[in-house]
C-alpha cells in the first residue's frame, strides 16, 4: 500500500503473501496460488544484463535440482520487460562462464514488472537505494502461502545462496520437529528445544529426554540426526 511518493508499506513476516497475477519468462502466474504445497523463494534483482545479479542467477540455476528436492520453487523478479528477460536468460546461457559454471539455463520463472505494482507491493522499491530498479530482496514463502522469511540486500552486494539453502532446511527443520535452530546451524548441529519456561517444561513436552541437553532453565538443546531432518522432509 502506497503511504505517500516515496514510502511503501510492505507484507511482514507471518502476513499472507500478497496475491498477484505475472507475465513470466515461463508464462503467467498466479502468486501464491499457484504454487499451494511448495515452499517459494521469491526474490527480486536490480536489472537483466548486470554483473551481479547475473552471478547470482547462475549460481541460483545451478543449486535449482537442490531447492526441488526441498520442495521449494525459485521465483525472481525484476522491473525489467520480458523480452529483456529472455534476452539475458540466452545471453547467460550462450556466453558467460563464471566460476566453472557455463551453458548454465535458467528454467525457473522470471517476472516482469514493468508497472513495479508487484515491487511496490512487496516494498522491492527502496529510494534510499534506486527509484529505477528493485533491491535485492528475498521473500520465503511457506506452503500454505505464509510469509516466513524476509531479506533484504542493496543493489552492490551479491547474496550468499547457501545461506538462503540453509534458511529453507531450517525453517522446515523447525515445523516438522518443533525445535528452533541456533546460531549458523547446520543439519546436524544440536537443535533447540523450546523450554517454554524452564527444562523442566522442555522435559516434560519431550517423549525421548535423553538427548536433552540443558544448560541453564532457558538453554536446552538436543541432537538430532542430519539423515532423520533428510529422511523426514523429504517423505513430506
Ligand atoms: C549488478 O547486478 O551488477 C548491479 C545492478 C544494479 C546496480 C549495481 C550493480
């Protein structure tokens, strides 16, 4: 919602994600509906034909077959036209080699917004930053259509998309064993364990408390088996 020329309201983690209908490089859209059941990663770039960003979409290409196996769809996002879009997409698969990546396609859909309705909608457009072009933000976008992850990067900085992997497998790591995960956790690390007060309570809301590591009342963690997270998200 537009607040006055130069300020926009944007969706909040734990908001439905907006809904919008999209031209994309892989035809039109209808966000989230069309994605009901998947996790999204919906993410804008500045502009088509651009170092950075290109590094980025190779980079996010070559890690796609990783994100579907966690049942998560790649979605981007940029004010640029489609045909600009599809100009660059060939453009990065023909030409440019970086990082031993080549030939690298990128299959997922690219919107284009023209208007910046769906930019504007989604606060993409920063003025401290550029009027023209979309900051580099990230939107994680859960099954049912929630919003449960925001970044946001400025037009210089390149993001890490390990780190937005890492956000994926922690955040359906917390949902399907009601832990939280602590600081640069890896799959594999000790988890978190809720304590909702004191150990005592983290104890008792756990079947197996053998594994429960307290430190203090509000400090509990557990094990818990990298190929058990694997084996669960992926039977989901
Ligand atoms: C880039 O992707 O290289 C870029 C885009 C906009 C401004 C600065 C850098």
């Amino acid at each position: 919602m537009e607040t006055n020329n130069t300020h926009f309201s944007m969706p909040r983690i734990g908001d439905q994600a907006p809904a919008f209908t999209a031209v994309t490089t892989q035809g039109t859209i209808n966000f989230p509906a069309d994605y009901a059941g998947k996790w999204v990663i919906f993410f804008s770039h500045p502009a088509d034909f651009t170092p950075v960003c290109t590094s980025e979409f190779m980079t996010f290409a070559s890690m796609a077959d990783r994100f579907a196996a966690a049942n998560t769809e790649l979605l981007g996002l940029s004010v640029d036209g489609l045909y600009s879009h599809i100009a660059w997409l060939r453009t990065i698969k023909e030409k440019i080699e970086y990082k031993g990546m080549k030939h690298i396609e990128v299959k997922f859909p690219l919107i284009e917004d023209i208007t910046m309705d769906i930019s504007k909608q989604y606060g993409m457009i920063q003025s401290g930053e550029s009027n023209t072009k979309a900051v580099r933000a990230v939107f994680i976008v859960d099954p049912k259509g929630i919003i449960r992850t925001i970044i946001y990067y400025p037009l210089s900085m390149g993001r890490n998309f390990e780190e937005l992997y890492r956000a994926i497998i922690a955040l359906q790591t917390a949902d399907a064993f009601e832990i939280a995960t602590p600081a640069d956790w890896q799959p594999g690390d000790d988890v978190i364990v809720p304590t909702a007060g004191s150990c005592g309570v983290a104890k008792s809301r756990m079947e197996d408390t053998e594994n429960l590591d307290c430190k203090d009342w509000f400090f509990c963690t557990k094990k818990l088996d990298k190929q058990k997270i694997f084996d669960t998200l992926l039977a989901h």
